[in-house]
C-alpha cells in the first residue's frame, strides 16, 4: 500500500468512525486489494475505534482473511500495513475532525516523530 492509498484509508475510517456503514467497508475492500479488511481486522482490535463487533463480522467474511493473528499478520505483511503509522493517521484524523480542523492523515503521516 503506498502513502496515497494509506491516506485514503485513514481518511475513510476516519468518516466511518463517526457514521458506520458495514457495506461501504465490503465496498472498499474489492477495489483496494483488501487493505481495508486488514484495517477493519486491527482495527476491531483496539479499544479507541469501537464498532468492535461489525468490524470483526468485516474481517470474517473477507474470502482472504480469516480472524487468527497469523492470518492478519500475513495479510499485513502483503500490504504493507503499519499498525502504528496507521493508528496515528486514523487518530489525527478523528481528532482534527472532533476539534474542527481539517487536518489530513497525510500531515499526520508527515508529522510523525523519526523513527530512532
């Protein structure tokens, strides 16, 4: 996944943290290449996101995917999927929206501390 497609992820988890819509996830995941199913599997594994249940019924009914750490771990890995990069876009993006600035999850990506 590269930094365009990861921004476009972040920005729609950020829409769908404040008005779910389980068919726009299974929408998205045809054209990305599953990406949004690897995002919906980690993501219904945090305790900040919520949506906890539609997003593991998500990931369940992905084809690709199945719901065991090994599945996602690989499933990751192929898309290049960076937990802690993405958990920051999508948090930027939630918060900027909650505080009335648009913010976009590629500055949040651009303002990242370096990694040490």
């Amino acid at each position: 996944m590269n930094e365009q497609e990861s921004v476009a992820l972040a920005q729609f988890c950020a829409d769908q943290y404040y008005v779910f819509d389980a068919r726009a996830w299974h929408r998205r995941s045809k054209y990305d290449c599953n990406a949004s199913t690897v995002a919906a599997m980690y993501l219904s594994m945090t305790s900040w996101y919520g949506h906890e249940d539609e997003l593991e019924r998500i990931a369940a009914d992905a084809r690709a995917l199945h719901a065991s750490g090994e599945e996602f771990r690989r499933a990751a890995q192929t898309s290049h999927f960076d937990p802690g990069l993405f958990s920051s876009m999508v948090r930027s993006e939630i918060a900027a929206r909650q505080a009335g600035r648009p913010l976009s999850a590629k500055a949040a990506h651009e303002n990242r501390p370096a990694a040490p």
